[in-house]
C-alpha cells in the first residue's frame, strides 16, 4: 500500500505540472503574433503532444485510486481487484497512446470519439459513487466520497475546455490556408483566455484531491 499512496500523490504533481506546462506554452503559440505561421503551427503541434501528460495522468491516477480503494476495503474484491484493475489501467494507457499516435488518420477519430464518450460515462459514475447512487452499500468514507465528486470536476472541466478550443481550431485551420489577419488572431487569444478560465478551475479541483489524498491517505498509514 505506500507504494501506490506515494505513485498515487506523485501523479497529482505530474498532473499539475503538465497542466502548467501546456498552458504556458498555448499562451505563447495564441499570443505570438509576430512568430512566422509555420513556427507557431509546430508549437502548437507540441502542445497537442505535451497535452498527452495529461491524459496519463488522469488514467494512472483513477487506476492507482481504485488499487488503493480496493486496498484498503473501501470497496469489495481485494488484492484480485488490484491485480484486474492495473491490468485495466495498463491496457487504458495503451489505448490513449494509441489514439494519439493515430490521431491523423480516420481509425484514430473514431478511437478519440470512443475516448471522449467513455469520459462522459467515467464522470457520471463517478457522481453516483460520490452520491452515494452507486456502491451505496461499499464501505467508502465521506473524504473519498469528496474526492470522487471533484475528480469528477477535473473530468467536467477537461470536456469543457474542449468545447472551448472548438473555435481555436476551427480559426488554426483557417490560419493555415494563409488568412492569418488581425481578426482570426484576436479570435485566438479569446479562446486562450476562455479555455484558461475553465483551467483554473480544473487546478481548484485538482487542488482539492491532493489535500485529500495528503491528508486523510497517510493518515491512514498510521
């Protein structure tokens, strides 16, 4: 078990770190107007790169949490549930990758839309679990239940920066045929800020599942 409390908490700052780091570097690829196309398309091209972070991070840490929770009683099935869940958690990273490295072609949206769906499933389980819907009869304490609910937020906010980067590539497109004119540039750094306020709120979240995690897990340790 303090193998998985100490890879559990280290994802939570390889999360927030990669989060900070993609938004750093979009802000530069949105405000850099005076930056030659084909140099702000290659960066922007790296922050769709670096944003696969981010996407590990949320699938080690909702495995290393189930293991955990499995651990610990929290929910049934013991050390079997641990093993089938890393298997799942291995298999889910593969996958992600896999979207990613296929990304450019037709078998790759179609994966990325299985993806984006199962988020949407993933959150609202999430929800009953933490409503107490879900696993009612589970032995999940009201901490956790907390944590599950802003995870959930983490995932909420994720899909809605996706909303908000919809016009941010629908403009990069547009960008790249050569209209690159003040109005599509303007166009971008009001996505920045749009997608950028939904962020913050994901980091409040995210800021929250590592007081928990901190604070009542290696409690639990003693």
């Amino acid at each position: 078990i303090s193998w998985l409390i100490a890879a559990h908490t280290a994802v939570l700052g390889y999360w927030l770190g990669s989060e900070l780091v993609i938004n750093s570097t979009y802000r530069l690829v949105c405000f850099a107007d005076d930056m030659p196309f084909a140099q702000r398309d290659r960066l922007m091209d790296h922050v769709m790169v670096v944003d696969q972070h981010v996407r590990y991070a949320l699938v080690l840490q909702a495995t290393l949490g189930t293991m955990l929770a499995a651990s610990y009683g929290f929910i049934p099935g013991g050390q079997p549930v641990v093993l089938a869940v890393g298997i799942f958690g291995a298999a889910w990273l593969i996958f992600v990758e896999l979207i990613h490295r296929l990304r450019k072609r037709p078998v790759g949206k179609r994966l990325a839309f299985v993806d984006r769906a199962s988020r949407y499933v993933f959150m609202i389980g999430l929800i009953a679990i933490a409503a107490g819907l879900l696993g009612e009869t589970w032995a999940i304490p009201n901490w956790l239940r907390w944590k599950l609910a802003a995870f959930a937020g983490v995932i909420a906010c994720g899909i809605g920066i996706r909303f908000a980067l919809i016009a941010h590539f629908k403009t990069w497109s547009d960008m790249a045929t050569g209209n690159q004119t003040p109005a599509n540039n303007a166009i971008i750094k009001r996505t920045y800020v749009r997608a950028t306020s939904i962020l913050v709120l994901l980091w409040v979240f995210i800021g929250i599942i590592v007081v928990l995690s901190i604070d009542k897990l290696v409690r639990l340790e003693h």
